[in-house]
C-alpha cells in the first residue's frame, strides 16, 4: 500500500493565516487532486495561527461536493489542528454534508432566514 501523500497548510498558504477563502481554495486544489488519483492524505496544521470557517469551507468543505463521505472520511486525515479549531471543523463539515444533499433547499431555506432578518 502507497504511503500517504503528506500535505502541510502552512506551506500551501504560505503563512500561519489560514483566513481566505483563496489560500483555501489552494488546500483544496491539492486535496482533490490527490483523491482523484485515489490517494491517502495527511493534511497538517502545524504552525497556523488563526483559522476562519471561510477558510474551511473552501479547503475541505467543498470536498462533499466533489467527493463521497466514504471517499473523504477514508483518505483524508487530518493532523496538528487545535481543539477549539477541530470543533469549527466539524461544523463545517456537518453544513457541507447538509448543503450538498439538496443544494437547492438549503439555499431557499438560507434566502428565508435572510429576508426574515430583513424584515426586524
């Protein structure tokens, strides 16, 4: 069996500032790449500072778009991530699991609760 490809995101982005929904979009570039060559990776964040959920949602939740659960939960390993940063992931994988179910229904029920708020 073929070692895991090792991907560290401090040397993807360049920084401790995983923030941009850019530099994420980069992890995710290379994640996918990998998964469609049916590759194990282990991704590390070992040395980022700070972290945002638009970050995430780019890097690893638009992987459930592209990929099934078994696929992701089976080849993607995720390392060195504080707790606090662990739980926002989480979170953003249980929305992107949500969100690609049913597109459509997620963005009609989000363009309600936004006109809602309008409303107040």
């Amino acid at each position: 069996m073929n070692e895991p490809i090792s991907l560290r995101v401090y040397e993807i982005v360049g920084n401790e500032f995983c923030v941009a929904s850019d530099d994420g979009q980069k992890v995710f570039d290379q994640i996918a790449k990998a998964l469609r060559e049916d590759k194990k990776i282990k991704l590390s964040f070992a040395n980022i500072e700070s972290l945002t959920s638009a970050f995430l949602n780019t890097a690893i939740g638009q992987l459930y778009g592209s990929f099934q659960n078994d696929q992701i939960k089976n080849n993607l390993e995720i390392s060195d991530m504080e707790q606090d940063d662990m739980m926002l992931l989480k979170r953003v994988v249980d929305t992107a699991k949500e969100y690609f179910k049913d597109p459509d229904r997620f963005e009609k029920l989000n363009k309600e609760a936004m006109e809602d708020s309008d409303v107040s």
